[in-house]
C-alpha cells in the first residue's frame, strides 16, 4: 500500500470515530421521521443512468464525458460535499413519510430547536478536538447550505427553492424536484414518490436507517447505486452476477475509474460480493496488450442486502483498520 493511501485511511478511520455520536443522533432523527414501513427507498433510474447518446466520446472510448453530460447522480459527487448524500436521503424522508403516487411536501425546518427536528439533524459529521456543541452545529449547517446550493442550481435542479429570491431564509422550505434534474427542453418536474411499474431501481432502507449513508464516501455511493440499478433494470432475472461493461459505466453511468475501483471498500464492509477476472486490474480495465479483447471477462458483482443490516460506524471502522494492520505486515 502506498504511503499516501495508507493515510487516507488513517484519516478516514479518524473521522468515522469522531462521527460516532452525530450518526446515531442522525439515526434516531430519521427514525422518528418514519410514518410507515418500507423495505426499499425507490429512485427513478433516471437519476443515475442516462440511454441519450454522447456526442463528445473520445475516440479511445476511454474517458468521462464532461460533468453537464453525466447523470445527476455522478453530476453533484464531490470528495468532500454533502449534496448527494443529502438528496438521498431527502427521497428516504419523503418515501417513509408518504406511499407511491404521492407529492411530499418538505415541513421540516432546516434547523430546530429543542427536541423538533431539522433537516441538520439528520446530517451527520465528525467531531474535531474540543469543537463545542454550538461550533459542530454551525459547521454542519454550512455544508447543509452548500450541498442545497449545490441541488437548487441550474445546471442540476433536483431541489426548488420557494423563497430563493430571499436575502435571508431562501433555503427554507425547499421541495424535491424529480431525479431526472435539469431537463434539456422544458421546466423542471415536482419529485412524486414512485409508483409500480416506474422505470425504478431499490436501495436497502437499512442504508439509512443502520447509517451507511454516513460512512460510505461519494464513490461509493456512486456505484452502488450504478449496481443497484444495473441489477433491478438491467439484468435479466436469471443471471446472479452484474456486470458493466467499460463503456456503459463511463457514458450511461459517470461513473469513473476511481469510483469504480471503490468495490474493494465495499467488498471489505460486507456490502458487496466480489467475483474478480484475473486479467482485469482492479479497475476494471484490461492491459494494453494486443492479445486483449477490448471487452473481455468482467469483475461480477453481487449486492449483499444483508450487509446493510448491520450498524455501519462499528462494522466500518473495524474493516479499515484490519485493512490497516494487513498493510503494514506486508509493507
């Protein structure tokens, strides 16, 4: 393991340990939102795979198109913003809030005082050394501030924002727009909860509610969604395994060679089921070689529903740091 991987995770495992409290305080929050049981929170396949052309491939088929052209899933990750995670969670809200076919409105504050509850509190971040209750607090509420920023922009418009044209309060109240976000012809679509037979994908409502939304990184998130998608859309019923193809997963899905690369993390918190092609380096591509298909043998993977049962900060932190001890017995 290089030196500077190696203290990306020692930082990771920090901040997971720091974030202990605000997660399960998030965990609660969320519960208390519940109004009726679900298994699965539904997203619309729109919001991560898009079956429109890409004009701009490069010819080698091998890069990203540019951010505008990607689906709003892989247009809002970052390394550091909250903006996909909130979003998801916001679908989480409104599905355990109200059934299929519904037009939730957002009631929740994004900040309340005593025991009320405001869309920060379902938020979680890490603690730093002797932060006070009120710093944590007011830390939290700007990230809030640039993820929604992020959401309501043009370029995105998975988020309306009723009192936009406010100096003050304009992210109060704001209202779920439809996955799809910005539309190329026409004004943007209020979000309805899906309704069966929608051209939707699941994700386990344990990713919310036992806190993985919290501990997983943009990445991978991202492509948990993509295998998500890929498996309840994509694959034909009898096969076990997915399996993207190199150029899908770049132009369909955004989704890049980091981000795809980040099925070891979550092979290693018990999430993911790895069947790895030899021939393949661990991000899915194949040697430049001519005795290579350019589409040989592909990594399958299968999604451990299970793995999302269990409490995400403990299960998480011990991972890494074996991860960690592993790597430095064979340094």
């Amino acid at each position: 393991m290089r030196l500077r991987d190696r203290e990306r995770l020692v930082r990771r495992v920090e901040r997971l340990v720091r974030m202990l409290k605000s997660a399960e305080d998030a965990q609660m929050k969320l519960r208390q939102q519940q109004r009726r049981s679900i298994h699965k929170v539904m997203v619309r396949s729109r919001f991560v795979y898009q079956d429109r052309l890409i004009l701009n491939r490069t010819s080698s088929g091998r890069a990203l198109p540019p951010v505008a052209a990607r689906p709003p899933a892989a247009r809002v990750v970052s390394p550091n913003g909250m903006a996909l995670r909130l979003y998801l969670i916001a679908l989480c809200v409104a599905q355990i809030g109200a059934g299929a076919g519904a037009r939730p409105k957002n009631r929740l504050p994004l900040r309340e005082g005593g025991a009320g509850t405001g869309w920060i509190d379902l938020l979680a971040l890490p603690v730093s050394g002797p932060e006070t209750s009120s710093m944590s607090s007011e830390k939290k509420f700007r990230r809030l501030i640039s993820a929604l920023a992020s959401l309501a922009a043009e370029s995105n418009q998975l988020i309306h924002l009723p009192h936009g044209h406010k100096r003050s309060g304009r992210y109060e109240g704001f209202q779920l727009l439809d996955e799809g976000g910005v539309r190329p012809n026409g004004d943007s679509v209020p979000y309805v909860v899906p309704r069966k037979g929608e051209d939707q994908f699941g994700l386990p409502y344990g990713l919310f509610e036992n806190g993985w939304i919290h501990v997983l990184e943009d990445a991978e998130l991202l492509l948990l969604l993509s295998l998500a998608h890929h498996r309840d859309v994509l694959t034909l019923p009898e096969e076990n395994w997915i399996k993207i193809e190199s150029g899908e997963r770049l132009h369909n899905y955004g989704l890049g060679r980091d981000a795809y690369q980040s099925h070891e993390i979550l092979q290693r918190f018990g999430l993911l089921e790895v069947d790895v092609d030899p021939d393949r380096r661990s991000d899915g591509t194949l040697p430049v070689a001519p005795r290579y298909a350019p589409n040989g043998p592909l990594h399958r993977f299968r999604i451990l529903e299970t793995g999302f049962d269990e409490p995400a900060l403990e299960i998480a932190t011990t991972a890494l740091r074996k991860l960690l001890s592993s790597a430095g017995h064979s340094s």
